[in-house]
C-alpha cells in the first residue's frame, strides 16, 4: 500500500516536473532574446555616447583575454583607424540592500577617462541611485589607474573622499567596480 | 441569483474585511521594502496579482487530483513556477521596474499570502471562486501597498511617481528643483517604513477597536431595553390581575 | 580582515530584518517569548547556512553550465523546502522536547524571505563561495540578535501603558522602527 502510494506521489511529480520544465523553457526561449537584445542596445549606447566616432564594430574581446577578473562581464575595445585605443570594463558589483550596481569604466592610456553606470538594482530610490548621478561619476574622469590599483587603493582605507555621505554603501560599489577594472588593466599591460 | 451574490462577496471580501495586509498582516517583507515609491508598489501589485491569480486558478482545476500527503510541495512548485514566468516577462518588457524591486519579485513565492490563498480556498472552492477571490485579495493588497507607499514617496521626497515619467513633483509645484526641506529622506529608509506601517496598522486597530465597542454599547442598549419592556409588561399584567380580583 | 567586515556586514549593517525587511512575519510573531525566539533564531541561521551554501554550488555547477538559470527560483525554493523536512525528521528524533517548543514554526521557515532571499543574494555573481557562506552565516546570526532583543523588549511592553489600539503588532512595528535608525548608525562602519 505504501509502495503504491509512494508509486503514485512519484509519477504525479514527475508529471508536473516534466510540465513546469517545459512551460518555463518555452518562455525563457521568448524572453532571453528580448532581454539580451535589451543589454546589448543599452551598452552600445552607452559607448556611442562615449565617443561616436570610434569603432566599436565587434568590440567585444572578453573571450580573448585569459584569467578575467570574475566580477568583469565584458571588456570592449574601441578602435580608431584599426589601432585600439579604449578599452572598456563593464563590472558588476554589490551596493546597498543586496542589489547588483553594473558599470563601465573606460580606460585610455592608463587614465581613467569615464565611468557610466549600466544598471542599479533594488538600490533606494533618490538615494543610492544617487551614484547615477552624472555630477559624482565626474569625480574619477581623469585619475590615473595607478590610484585605482587593488594594493594602492587598500592603503588608502577604501578612498573614502569618494563616498557619497548616506550612500555609503552603494558609492562603495562603484569604488570596487573601478579598482577591479584598473587593477586589470593594469595586470594586462 | 445566489451563485452570483456569492461571487461578488468573495471579491469584496478581499477589499476590506479579509484584507491580506491590514487583517491578516502575512506577506509583511515586501510591504515595507516595495513601497518607497508608488510606482514600485503598483508594479508589484501586477507581478503579485498575476502570481496570485494563475496559481489560484491551476491549484483549484486540480484539486480533485493532487494527493492530499504531497500538496503543499505541489502547491509550492506551481507557484514557483508562475513566479519564474513573472520574473522572466518583467525582466524582458519591463526592465527598469524589474531592477527597482530586484530581489522581491523571486521573493513573492514565499509570500504567505499566495500560498494561503491556495491551502485556504482555491484547495476547496471552484474555478470561477478562485478567479474572485484572487482578485479581490490583489485589489486589497495592492491597495494598501499603494497608500504605504503614497505616503511614503511624498513625504519622502515629494514626488509622486504613478508609472515612468508619469511623476507629481510637489517640489516643483512650489518652484523649486531640489527637494524641499521638508520632505525627509527618512521616510524612505526602513525606520521610516516601520514607522508607517506601525502608524497604519495602530490607526486601523483602533478603529476597529472602538467600532467593536460602539456595537457592543447598542448591544447592550437593545437588551436593556427589552428587559425594561418585559418587565413593564410584567407588572401590567400584574396591575390587571389585580383590578379583576379587586372587582 | 574582510571576512570579519562581511560579518559586521551582514549581522549590522546589512541586517536581514531591519534594513533588508526580510524575515519579518516570524520577526513579529515568534518573539513573544524568549527562548521560541531563540529556537527560532538558531533553526533560521542554520537553515540559511546551508541553503545558501547548496544553492550557490547549485547555481555555479548546475544551473549556469547547463543554461538552465531560469530554473533558480524553483531549484532554491525546494532545495529550502527539502532542508527544513530534513531538519524537521532530525529534531523530531533527537530532541522531541525542542520540536513541541518549535511546533509549527518550524515548517514556516520555507516561506521565511529571508532564507529564500539570500539563496538570492549570494548567487547575484559577485560572492565567492567563502564570502556566501560567511555571509549568509552572518546574517542568520544577525537574524537571532535582533528576534532576541526584541522577545525581551516585548516582555517589557506587556506591562507598559500603551493604547488599546497600538498594543500587540503595531507598537512591535514602532519599535523596530527605532532599533532600524540605530542600526542604520553602523552604515558608515565596515
């Protein structure tokens, strides 16, 4: 009785697996397209804003560089005239209240030229998505990647003149996401 | 004619006297994360009142058929499962609010009231029941959640964001570009949700508290005053007893 | 070192109930009486524990290699569900005192945000393995500290004079409300 009970439980999860697995699928099928078109359009954006005069036809050389840092989604290599002469670290850090901050840092001749934000989740609103704000991404325009650099920058106790006052938390993911990506750059020259 | 009556006091019922939050008080986690802007509140609103519907409408067409041993885990992989759905459909049509309220989209699988609703009814009640009853309990939370958050946002922040660049700036009505000193950040942050819940929730008890009185006053009115007529009635027919033996 | 600030991380300044909201219904529920909050606390911080740490391999090993991580909300949910039937069986056995105390709280710790959420959390990509466990750890822990104070603050309360409508939940509300602004203080801090 047991055994025939236990029979039945099984294959009426089975069933139900089998359907759910399906149903999802199917609707991942439809979906990840839109999403990943989304991203892509988002980021192409983001480096025409940058400079539209630069080549960012297949820009995308994250395959080709060994030993990525695993927090770095993407690295883009803009060109002029065939030569690189950006290239682009889109990082994914944590902020505040378990939310994800994605940004790019674009880096030309070692120096810090930009620092775009992609997307914040589930950070406050009108508070920690202060870090979007264009204002305080201006602060790192023109440092040099050398003050970024994973051992330099613990020294200087988490740079904290780059805090936003009550956004702690998620300025400190922008200060990461740019230590790692110049700590990269850094490493790979 | 009774179906009918009985359909709509299963939608109602959700609005007020059954409503999930104020009377109920489960799925209380996203309340005080979601509700920092009206926006937000609404987005959830949709995402929970889909999750809530199609699971209520799949657990009741099988409930003749799911064995009684396995069905909190059946009922838990359904829901689930319309929550991926949710997940994935905001993720790709919906991006911006799917990044506002982040990680309590995939949190709405726990949220007590989803699962309540299907242990507590759609288990035992017809499709079309089903259907009302999840209805009226998504009207009445994303009700509540809209006024927390309405409260919240403006005075917060001053705005009021109902969908997009769809916002009230009650600063700019005043002319000016930053927000005004009085609008506090601290709304915003937990302390002040709990404040404001615990405000709304003390207020509505209270309410609730001195109707309950109020009913038991007439009560209590009502009662006396039926003793008083027995007791008149008594001694009338005692005064007439009295006159035909006096006669 | 950083795992000591991913503690104080997750046990202050991040804290699961007051400034991330989850964990809130058992919050106000269970911490009527000290030692339920207690049983409570030490049940969460280890389902959490190991929840976190399967659904993290999970995730890695299963579900980005095979393509599959649509399937995360699912996978994580019954990974929780599985581990607290298996804590259940494993109480009921060997301390049949403890699971009358925890009763029917136990079987709640599935529909716990907390636990779910930090399954969540932990496998965003950017928590090493160490780091989740530590974290989630951290956070159960962060979890207990705060029921507990509250079930004595709540003992308190009992015999305070407060208005008939405000006693019970919404005074318990008022009062997270201010231990959130202390805890909100920390913020600076790791």
């Amino acid at each position: 009785m047991v055994k025939q009970k236990a029979i039945k439980y099984g294959i009426f999860l089975c069933v139900l697996g089998i359907i759910v697995g399906v149903l999802l699928s199917v609707v991942n099928a439809i979906t990840k397209p839109v999403i990943d078109n989304y991203e892509k359009e988002k980021v192409n954006n983001l480096l025409l804003d940058y400079n539209d005069t630069y080549d960012w036809n297949d820009s995308d050389i994250t395959d080709s560089i060994e030993n990525l840092h695993p927090q770095i989604l993407n690295v883009y290599a803009g060109k002029l005239n065939g030569e690189e002469v950006v290239r682009v670290y889109k990082v994914q850090t944590t902020g505040y209240s378990s939310g994800a901050i994605v940004s790019m840092i674009y880096i030309e001749n070692n120096k810090i030229m930009k620092v775009s934000i992609v997307s914040t989740t589930s950070q406050t609103k009108g508070v920690g998505s202060k870090v979007e704000d264009l204002s305080y991404l201006k602060i790192y325009e023109g440092k040099s990647c050398s003050e970024y650099n994973n051992d330099v920058a613990q020294n200087h106790n988490n740079k904290s003149v780059d805090v936003i006052s009550g956004a702690t938390v998620s300025s400190r993911g922008v200060i990461s996401a740019v230590i790692i990506a110049c700590t990269e750059h850094l490493s790979g020259e | 004619m009774a179906n009918k009556t009985s359909l709509k006091t299963e939608f109602t019922k959700g609005l007020f006297k059954e409503n999930p939050i104020l009377v109920t008080m489960l799925g209380l986690c996203p309340t005080l994360a979601i509700t920092v802007s009206l926006e937000n509140a609404l987005g959830m609103g949709i995402a929970f009142a889909f999750v809530l519907l199609m699971s209520n409408i799949v657990v009741s067409l099988i409930r003749k058929i799911v064995p009684s041993e396995i069905r909190i885990p059946v009922y838990i992989v359904i829901i689930a499962t319309f929550v991926s759905i949710v997940e994935m459909l905001m993720a790709a049509y919906l991006p911006s609010l799917s990044d506002s309220l982040g990680v309590f989209i995939p949190l709405i699988v726990v949220n007590c009231i989803v699962l309540g609703r299907a242990e507590a009814f759609a288990s035992k009640n017809g499709v079309l029941p089903s259907i009302m009853d999840a209805l009226g309990m998504a009207v009445g939370y994303t009700m509540i959640l809209a006024l927390i958050a309405s409260i919240r946002e403006i005075l917060g922040s001053g705005t009021l964001t109902i969908w997009g660049s769809l916002v009230l700036d009650i600063n700019k009505l005043f002319g000016s570009n930053e927000t005004l000193p009085i609008f506090s950040s601290f709304f915003i942050s937990p302390a002040g949700a709990y404040l404001v819940l615990g405000i709304i929730f003390g207020v509505v008890a209270t309410i609730r508290i001195s109707k309950e009185r109020k009913q038991k006053m007439l009560e209590k009115k009502a009662e006396e005053e039926k003793k008083a007529k027995l007791l008149q009635e008594k001694n009338n027919q005692q005064l007439n007893l009295n006159k035909g033996a006096g006669e | 070192m950083q795992v000591l600030s991913w503690l104080i991380g997750a046990i202050l300044i991040q804290n699961v109930i007051l400034s991330r909201f989850f964990g809130t219904c058992p919050f106000l529920g269970v911490s009527k009486s000290k030692d339920s909050a207690v049983g409570m606390g030490l049940a969460v911080t280890f389902v959490m524990t190991m929840a976190a740490t399967v659904s993290w391999l999970l995730y890695k090993y299963v579900l980005v290699a095979f393509d599959l991580v649509y399937m995360k909300t699912i996978v994580f949910i019954l990974v929780i569900a599985s581990l607290v039937q298996i804590i259940e069986m494993f109480i009921k056995k060997f301390s049949p005192s403890l699971y009358r105390a925890l009763g029917i709280y136990l079987p709640l710790i599935t529909t716990n945000c907390a636990v779910l959420g930090l399954s969540t959390i932990v496998t965003d990509g950017t928590y090493t393995f160490l780091k989740a466990i530590i974290y989630s750890f951290g956070s159960g822990i962060g979890f207990l500290f705060i029921i507990y104070i509250f079930s004595i603050l709540r003992q308190k309360m009992e015999t305070s004079p407060i208005p008939e409508g405000f006693k019970g939940i919404p005074i318990a509300l008022i009062t997270a409300c201010l231990m959130a602004m202390i805890i909100a203080r920390f913020a600076g801090v790791a």
